[in-house]
C-alpha cells in the first residue's frame, strides 16, 4: 500500500473512495446501529463507553469534543459530567448517523450543553486550542489518514488536555483472537443480514479491525501526533482499548 491507496477492510482502494464508502456503510446501518452493538456484544459495548468516560477523568466546566460521535452514546454520558457550564460537541462525518445521535438526545433531554457539528475528522473546523477533552470511540478504524486525525485531535486540544481513543484492537490470548474471529466472520456478517438487513457492511467492520493497528503501534502514532505520557488500558482480553494521550 503507497500514499495513493488504502485499506478497505482487506482490500485496497484508492484513497479517494474511502470516505465514499465509509459513508455507505454507515448510511446503511445507521437505524440499527445501537441495537446491533447490543446483539453484537451482548451488550458489554455500554461497559466499555463507561469505561472510557471514567479514564476521560471529565471535570464541571470543560469543553468536549466528540469525534466520530454518531448515535451519541459517549456524549449522553459526558454532558452530565461537564454540567450547565461545560459542552460537549458531537461530531461526524456521517449525516445520517449523526441524525440518530441527535434525536436519541434530544429525547434524553440532553440538548442545553449539547453541540452537532458535521465534520471531517481529518480537517477539523475548530480553532487551535479549542477543547479540554477529544474523544473518539469506534471511529479511528474508519478514517482514511489515521494520522491526519490524531495530528487534528491534538491540534484542536489546549495545553493539559487528553486525547481518548476507544477502539476495537489485538487479543493478547492466542485463544481468545482465535474464538474472535470465528464470531467475527461467520457470526456478525449473519447477524448484520438477519437485523440490518446487510451483510456486507458488518463484514467490512470486521475486517477493518484486523487492519486497524495494534496496542503499541497506536501508542506510537499518538506519540508521532505530538501528545505524551501516552498509554492504554486493554478491555475483554484486548479485544477493545482505551488509549489515552495529553497535550504538553
């Protein structure tokens, strides 16, 4: 793969079609987006978002951003936690799931410290220095330029800020990668075609994890980003980590 190409799951495309196709398969699943993670994890995926909020150590007052925030799950957990005087800013790139995400809000009651901001991860619309907090969960694997979107994160963060990164990773049990990717590959395709009607898109997000890069290789590529003190903490056996970096 050079500068020109990039992963589509296991295959290769031009850069160009990513964003394209990335869109369709979200667009396609967008309506059953939630109740799939719960079939898909029995829903232990609410666990690891609470998880990840915890470490996010949020304080009254702070400024969030939400990256890839779609159907608002960590941003429903974060507005309480920044109160009345805090924001947090729901961000993606997909109208569609991003619509889902606004309405589930709405309906919360969470919209006085709620912001929606379709954007590109790659190109964030915000000023140097506007956030306390970037986050963005189960939606790094899905960007063309990885890199690009860590160097935004950290671009967009003020001094003392965190960095979070929720995503799906690497076993560290033989065992366990083993049973992960016959669920993988011969369950969630099924289940996709069965509830969502398409097959195709959660075989795409199963291959998209295998391509996504390992627990240190992220580390490293936060650290290439310009954050420090980064680190990880694995959930479920590495099937899913959280990684954190801050701004110096």
């Amino acid at each position: 793969m050079d500068e020109r190409t990039t992963h589509f799951g296991f295959r290769e495309i031009p850069v160009e079609e990513k964003v394209r196709r990335v869109g369709e398969v979200f667009r396609s699943v967008a309506d059953k987006y939630d109740l799939m993670n719960d079939l898909m994890s029995l829903g232990v995926h609410r666990l690891w978002k609470r998880f990840a909020v915890e470490v996010a150590d949020l304080r009254p007052g702070q400024q969030v951003l939400d990256l890839a925030g779609g159907t608002g799950d960590l941003a429903a957990l974060m507005a309480p936690r920044v109160g009345p005087e805090g924001r947090v800013v729901l961000s993606d790139i997909n109208a569609a799931m991003m619509d889902v995400g606004r309405r589930r809000l709405v309906d919360r009651g969470l919209v006085a410290n709620v912001a929606w901001v379709q954007a590109d991860a790659e190109a964030l619309p915000f000023a140097d220095a506007s956030f306390d907090r970037v986050t963005m969960g189960f939606g790094l694997r899905n960007v063309t330029r990885k890199e690009r979107a860590l160097a935004e994160m950290h671009r967009v963060l003020r001094p003392g800020g965190l960095a979070l990164v929720l995503e799906f990773s690497h076993p560290v049990h033989p065992g366990l990668a083993r049973l992960y990717d016959a669920y993988s590959f011969q369950v969630l395709p099924r289940l996709g075609r069965l509830v969502a009607g398409d097959a195709d898109s959660y075989r795409y997000l199963a291959e998209s994890i295998r391509v996504h890069p390992d627990q240190a290789t992220l580390r490293g590529m936060m650290e290439d980003a310009g954050l420090v003190r980064c680190d990880w903490h694995n959930l479920t056996g590495g099937i899913v980590a959280v990684h954190r970096g801050w701004k110096a």
